[in-house]
C-alpha cells in the first residue's frame, strides 16, 4: 500500500507542474532560468526529511513519510521529463 501511494504522488508531481508551465506559457510567462536546480534542492530537502522521518518515527507517521518519499521521488522524476 505505501508503494501505491509513493507512486501515485511521484507520477502527479511531474503532471501538476507541467500543467502549471503550459498555464504560465499561455499567460506569456517564460519558464524561469535555474528551475530544474530548484527543483533538485527541494527534492534533496525531502529526501533528507524523508530519511529522518522513517528513522525517527514509527509506523503513525507512514502517511507522512510516504508524502516525504513522493514528493523527493516527484522532483526527480519532474527534472528527468524536462530533460
């Protein structure tokens, strides 16, 4: 079950933001230099947090890590797909 949910987020993530980057081209907003470098620091951020969390906390907090996982695995998949 945790892998489903792992999964489901990390496959969103690259969804949302490119759902966000065709909003902004269609509003006349280049894409922002350095954000594929951005987006490799946040997920760095999660994927520390991550590990903490699923040493440091017990099963209560699967939701949680799970998030942490997705969103770290979602950043590196949404920096794959722009390549």
């Amino acid at each position: 079950m945790r892998g489903l949910r792992i999964g489901a987020i990390a496959l969103l993530l690259p969804l949302l933001f490119q759902l966000s980057q065709r909003v902004s081209a269609a509003r006349g907003q280049p894409p922002l230099p350095g954000i594929s470098w951005a987006l490799g620091v946040l997920g760095a951020l999660f994927l520390v947090r991550a590990l903490v969390t699923e040493r440091m906390r017990g099963p209560e907090a699967n939701p949680q890590k799970d998030l942490l996982w997705g969103v770290s695995a979602g950043c590196l998949l949404t920096i794959l797909s722009r390549c």
